[in-house]
C-alpha cells in the first residue's frame, strides 16, 4: 500500500522578511543569495521548531528561529526569537498565500543562568545568538514556560513565556558522552535499544534494531509473541492490529475477534491464529500517530532466529559484542494456548549458539515463569542467563505517589492464582529478598527510583 499524503493548504514567508533589531550577516559573503550583506536588521527566515501560538485561537504559530547562518563562527550577530507568524493559507482557509508577522520572544539570560561567556556577556540585556546555541526544537508548558533543545551542548533550555533563561542549561549528554558515566558498581552503563530504534522506525523489525546498533545501542530488546505452530516472532502483543497492516488485509478479514488477554477483553488479530508463513505476509507501521508514518508497510515481523542472525551479522560489521534484551510477553495467556514460550525461546538461543550470559538477559513482568527459568528449565539445558523480574504501575499520582491499578497492578500469575501481592509489595525489603532468590536483576518503572520524597518510593527508600 503506498503512502499518500495530501496538501491542505500553502502560505509562504518572502525570503526578504526582516525584524527589527541590529544588522546581521558581516560573516557570510558578500553578497550573498544575491543580497549584499550585511543585513539591514534580522532575516526571520530559518526555522528549526513550531508549535502553536500561547492564548490564541490556533490561527497563529510560534517558530523557533535556528542558530543563523549555518554554523557557530558566522551566527554572532544573529539573535534567537521566537517569532509570531499567522499564515493565510490558501486552500483550506481560503486565504491569500501570505504570512504576517506578528511580533516576536527574544531569548535572553540577563540573570547569568549560562555557565558560559555568551556572545553579548556585557551587555544589559545579554541577548542570545547563533553563536551561543543552536537551538532546533521547542515545547510550550502548561504555564507558558518555553523547553527548547540545543545541538551545540547538547543542552536542553528553560525560558519563561518572555524568553528570559531560568536555569543552568541542563546537559543531555549522547551516547556516547553517556558511557562516561558510571554504574553504581563502577562499570560502564549498557544501552539498550528498546524495541529498536522504535522513534524512527516502525518497532521490532530488523531495520529498526539494526539502527539501534548503529547509533550505539550495546543490546536490542525484542519481545516474544508466538505464532499458531509455535514459532517466536517480535511484537509487543499478542493482538496485530496496531502493529501491523493486517487490518487492511482483505484475506485476513475472518480472523478478527476478541479475545481476553490478561483478564482484559480486546478486538482485533492475534498472533495465535496465524502461522509463521501467513505472518510472513505481514508489514510493521508505527503505532504511534504522531511520528513518522513514512515506514509503514514496508518491513516484515521478524523471527527470534532472524533477530539472533542480525545480532551475529552487526557484531562482524561493528567489530562490537552485541547483546539480545528479550521479553516474555504474557506468558500465562500462552501457557493457556499451549503455545509457551520459555522452552521455544531456550531451544532457539541452543540451536543459534547465543547462550553467552554477558549477550542475553531474559526478563519479564511475571513471576512464575521466572521461577520455573531458575530452578528448572535452565538448569536442565545447561545454561547460566541472568534473569530479570520486571516491575510496574498504572501512574503516579498528584502528590506523587505510585498507583498500582488494573493490568498494571500485579503480575498476571499473582491475579490467576489469588496472591493480593502488587509491584509495589515486590519493591519492599521481604519482596526484593525474594526477587533476589530466582532474578539476577530488577527492571523498575523509572518513577519508582527517581525519588521527590523517599517516603513513598520504596526502591528509593530501601536503597536498592
């Protein structure tokens, strides 16, 4: 199916817009474009980020300047606004093509919040330029407040609604700055590439864990569904339909219905009732409506065996060991289809030769099938895998507190067999204790460590 996108509307900004404010542009030849330069004040063109204006009716939009003239030794006389523009879209709105603008924030930091010299250091009002940052996206808060991201640091940047700095910028370190941070026992941190490079990329296919270790992920995390005649394949449910164009399939139009995964009733195609080679069939889209849907239909659902090949293929490309991070999702309703997945998922890892413990940990929310791991099918196939026992919570709720809640109360094992116990009671001393006894490891929600109050973080309050 090919990707169509559609025109609404169209207004365009002269390339000879300027806002008032001192000239700009004695680094760049002249002339330049054709225009002698320097410019008589500051070119509005050039725009890294916009959303919405503040108060107004969605008529108007806030752009966020970029850093200038292209790079950080030509951009000293640029300054950074935000700048107000209405367009008047021809098309949808019936308008004339044009964009006013309406005014502008600048950004400024006259409390001495850069840790810096800045362009402007003695000036009163210490306005920022290109030169400073380079500033390439911006989210307006609730109460106006301007986050915007910087690629010179990287830094990320608070502004209050006027454009005036409120804080040190705050370091966002890459990746590869990241592995200069260590564990708690000393050692380099591992990267994980969860479900891929799943932001760029529709999740779970090899295209995107393939770009994951390409940008520095050590491990990939692929999560095990399993198929009709029991083969593993990575998807994040059982149920297709948001994963996969398989509701666009006229020849799997039978195959819908509603099945009861987890206690939880829900519409759509499981992996279940389709064999691998009808699977096979299939292409990933990206489930979240607000990234790129450029990608759809195009990759195939991958196999655990594939995942495993692409692991081998990477570590001889990148000269890197490469680790696999794999999920068992929703093991008691597999065990109910007698489609479990522990045993299928141990036989592979033999049969490719990837049962190195430093190349793949094996985790999940559930317990007994943890435990069944650790004392008996392990063992029995001869292998060591770290295993780690995954927590969670519904939310956190105003004053901070976790809420433990619905499907992601408890692990689903505890609600089948009548054990009251939730994540949280597993967070405290006697439930980690018993973690301790079967995982190597825990997996926490990040809430649950990144303390405000000690007092209702049990990770944080037994100090583990």
């Amino acid at each position: 199916m090919a990707l169509t996108t559609k025109l609404f509307g169209f207004a365009e900004l002269d390339a000879d817009t300027f806002a008032s404010g001192p000239d700009s542009g004695a680094a760049v030849p002249n002339p330049t474009n054709g225009r002698p330069t320097p410019f008589r004040g500051q070119p509005v063109q050039g725009f890294s980020g916009v959303q919405f204006s503040r108060g107004g009716n969605g008529d108007s939009l806030l752009f966020l300047s970029d850093n200038g003239f292209g790079a950080l030794g030509n951009s000293a006389d640029y300054l950074l606004r935000l700048y107000n523009a209405n367009p008047s879209f021809r098309g949808n709105e019936a308008g004339d093509g044009s964009v006013v603008i309406e005014g502008f924030v600048q950004l400024s930091d006259p409390d001495r919040k850069t840790p810096f010299k800045i362009v402007r250091e003695g000036t009163s009002e210490r306005w920022l330029t290109g030169a400073d940052f380079d500033v390439e996206s911006v989210v307006i808060a609730p109460n106006g407040d301007l986050w915007i991201g910087d690629e010179f640091g990287p830094y990320l940047l608070h502004f209050d609604a006027s454009g005036k700095l409120l804080e040190t910028p705050i370091s966002t370190p890459n990746a590869g700055v990241a592995r200069n941070f260590k564990t708690l026992n000393g050692e380099a941190p591992l990267i994980i590439g969860h479900r891929g490079a799943s932001g760029e990329l529709p999740e779970h296919t090899l295209e995107a864990y393939r770009l994951a270790v390409l940008r520095g992920a050590d491990f990939i995390e692929p999560d095990l569904v399993a198929t009709k005649d029991g083969q593993l394949i990575a998807r994040p449910e059982p149920n297709l339909i948001n994963t996969t164009d398989v509701s666009s399939r006229p020849e799997f139009a039978s195959r819908r219905m509603t099945k009861v995964v987890d206690g939880v009733s829900e519409e759509g195609f499981f992996a279940s009732d389709f064999t691998l080679a009808e699977i096979k069939t299939l292409r990933a889209v990206m489930p979240q409506g607000f990234r790129t849907q450029a990608f759809n239909n195009t990759f195939e659902i991958p196999t655990l065996v594939e995942i495993i090949g692409l692991v081998k293929e990477l570590e001889r490309l990148t000269g890197r060991q490469i680790g696999i991070y794999p999920e068992t999702k929703h093991p008691t309703y597999h065990d109910a289809l007698g489609l479990s997945l522990e045993e299928k998922m141990i036989s592979v890892l033999k049969e490719q030769s990837f049962t190195n413990p430093e190349r793949v940990f094996i985790q999940s929310f559930e317990v007994a099938n943890l435990k069944e791991l650790h004392s008996t099918l392990l063992p029995t196939a001869g292998l060591n895998i770290p295993l780690v026992q995954l927590l969670d919570a519904y939310d956190v709720a105003d004053d901070g507190s976790l809420i433990y809640a619905d499907v992601n109360e408890r692990p689903y094992d505890f609600t089948v067999k009548g054990d009251t116990r939730n994540y949280g009671d597993l967070q405290t001393p006697t439930g980690l204790a018993e973690i301790a006894k079967y995982a190597d490891g825990i997996g926490p929600w990040k809430p649950m460590i990144m303390a405000k109050s000690p007092s209702w973080m049990p990770l944080a309050d037994t100090g583990r």
